[in-house]
C-alpha cells in the first residue's frame, strides 16, 4: 500500500525519480516481497498511458502490469 502511495506521488510530482521507484518495486516483486501488486495496477496503467514519463519508466510499469496479469508469476 505503502509503495502505492509513492508512486503516485512520484508519478504526479518527481517523474525524473519515478523510474528508480518502479525498479524499487520490480526488484521486491522479483524477491517476493511485492506481493499485492494488483493494489498498484491502476497507477501502473497510467504511468503506462502517461507520455510524459520516461519511457524507461513506462517499460518498467508494463513488465509490473504483466507480473499483475500472469498472478503474480515473476519472469524476467
């Protein structure tokens, strides 16, 4: 939830750090300690959608939207 919350902020405020908090986020999905990330998916599609993000950022969002989508299976 807590994660969630950051990067809204990051998403509305600091879009230059918003790259770093996703791969934040992809590094606990990877180590299994992101496990509600379905919570996040609404933020994650519009930082998706969002043409002023990085497109760094927008790659990182659609591989956390795709770990939503498998269940939460992880794949690199």
């Amino acid at each position: 939830m807590e994660e969630g919350r950051r990067l809204e902020l990051e998403h509305e405020h600091g879009r230059l750090s918003l790259d770093a908090e996703l791969e934040t986020l992809e590094q606990m999905a990877q180590n299994g300690q992101a496990l509600e990330l379905q919570n996040v998916a609404q933020t994650l599609l519009a930082i998706v959608k969002d043409d002023a993000v990085l497109q760094r950022a927008q790659k990182r969002a659609r591989h956390l939207l795709a770990i939503v989508d498998a269940g939460g299976i992880v794949t690199k």
